[in-house]
C-alpha cells in the first residue's frame, strides 16, 4: 500500500512539472523592455496577430481588439510599403514603464515605433514617433 501510494504521489508531482514547463513555454519569458517590444513587432510584421495581441498588458487589451492590431498594420502596409527589418534604437525609463524605440524600415518610407513596456514585460502601448 505504501509504495502504491508513493507511485500516485511521484505521477501528480511528474504531471505536475510537465504541465508547467507547458505553460511557461507558452508565456514567453522575456528578460528586457527591448526584447518584448521586439517581438511584439515582429509578430505583427508577420501578421501573427494573435501572437501579438497576447502580449498586450490587460488595460491595452481592453482598449484595443486583435482585429485592431490587424488593421493598423495593413494601414501601414498601404501608407509606407511593406516592412523590411527593425533596428532598435534607444530605450527611455519612466517608472513603471520602459519606452523602447525601433527603427521599423519599409519599402517606401522609414518610421520609428515607441513602443511601452510595462513591468511585467507586457506591451501598454505603441506608437508612431
């Protein structure tokens, strides 16, 4: 009975690390501002809306819906060309939040997004400077 029971207990903890390892896989870990504002960007220039869109902090995902993330990009894509590379350029610190700059390059014109981050390394928002 002993050893049936300890069987148990070793399979929920060994579930248990397996299901977590899942989940942390599929919340990336950042370990900087620039590197969540990166890829932020990068999903949507690969119009990975969704991937970008669970990125958002819960404020700007309140305020905005992924269909949203779609269409400015296709507005971008329209107005200045297609996108070509990001260059990241500097970032500003405002507790709480990090403002990360990036160069984003296109076919017809070059713009620079600011991108905020929050403390949590969720996007609060992004703009064009």
């Amino acid at each position: 009975m002993h050893k049936r029971l300890m069987l148990i207990f070793i399979s929920i903890c060994t579930l248990f690390f397996v299901l977590t390892a899942c989940q942390q896989d599929e919340q990336q870990a950042f370990e900087t501002a620039d590197e969540a504002a990166e890829t932020f960007l990068i999903h949507l220039s690969k119009e990975e809306f969704d991937k970008a869109y669970e990125l958002l902090d819960e404020q700007m995902a309140d305020e905005i819906e992924e269909q949203d993330l779609e269409d400015i990009w296709a507005s971008l894509d329209q107005t200045i060309g297609e996108h070509i590379e990001f260059e990241y350029e500097s970032t500003e610190t405002d507790e709480p939040y990090e403002f990360v700059y990036i160069a984003s390059h296109h076919e017809k014109e070059d713009i620079v997004f600011r991108v905020t981050v929050d403390e949590q390394f969720k996007i609060a928002g992004f703009f064009i400077v």
